[in-house]
C-alpha cells in the first residue's frame, strides 16, 4: 500500500492496506513470492505468516528482509506475497481459556 526502502539485513514490516474477517475456523496464511530472494533481495522472514480470525479489524503485513547488500525498494502495488485460506479442525478436547485480542506477535502472549 506503499512504497518502503529496506536496507541491507535490516527487517521490515511492510503494509498490505488490506484487513480480512475470517471465520472462527479459518486462517489466512502468507508465502513469500518464490522470485522474491533471487530477482529482489528479500524474503518473508517468518516464512508464512499465519493471520488468525481476531486479528481484523487490524491490516495484515509482511515481515520482510532485506538478504541483498544493496538498499531494496517494494513500489506501491508491487507483488510480494501470496495469501491463502485454510479452514482447519479442533478435536473435542481444544478448551482453550482466555480471549485472544489479537495483533501482531499476540499468541501466548498472557
């Protein structure tokens, strides 16, 4: 939703503009962009990052590095991530205490 410089080994959040609701079943998960690391620079430094259904209202980001040695720009609307749904199951057992707020880093936070 932005343009954003990322220097050399520094990391990043970089915004999206966008919040998802999703269902108390339900996860959007984010990849890195399998080009990203050779044609750009930089990397998903978590990997995937997992946007659970308490994070909305809130905009989901990518935690970015810069792996070049070079400073790394991401131009407004550029392609860097990919999102995917996935529902997902409980067993009977999952009694999970306590309300999550949500936000960025929020599990197991107490």
């Amino acid at each position: 939703s932005e343009t954003v410089t990322i220097q050399p080994d520094e990391i990043k959040m970089v915004s999206t503009g966008l919040a998802v609701q999703l269902g108390d079943d339900e996860v959007l998960k984010l990849y890195d962009r399998s080009s990203n690391p050779v044609k750009r620079g930089i990397a998903l430094i978590n990997s995937v990052g997992i946007i659970d259904s308490d994070y909305y209202p809130q905009e989901f980001k990518g935690l970015f590095m810069n792996i070049s040695k070079e400073p790394v720009t991401i131009s407004k609307g550029q392609r860097i991530m990919q999102r995917v749904f996935v529902k997902y199951l409980t067993t009977d057992d999952d009694n999970a205490n306590g309300k999550r707020t949500g936000g960025f880093g929020s599990t197991g936070e107490v």
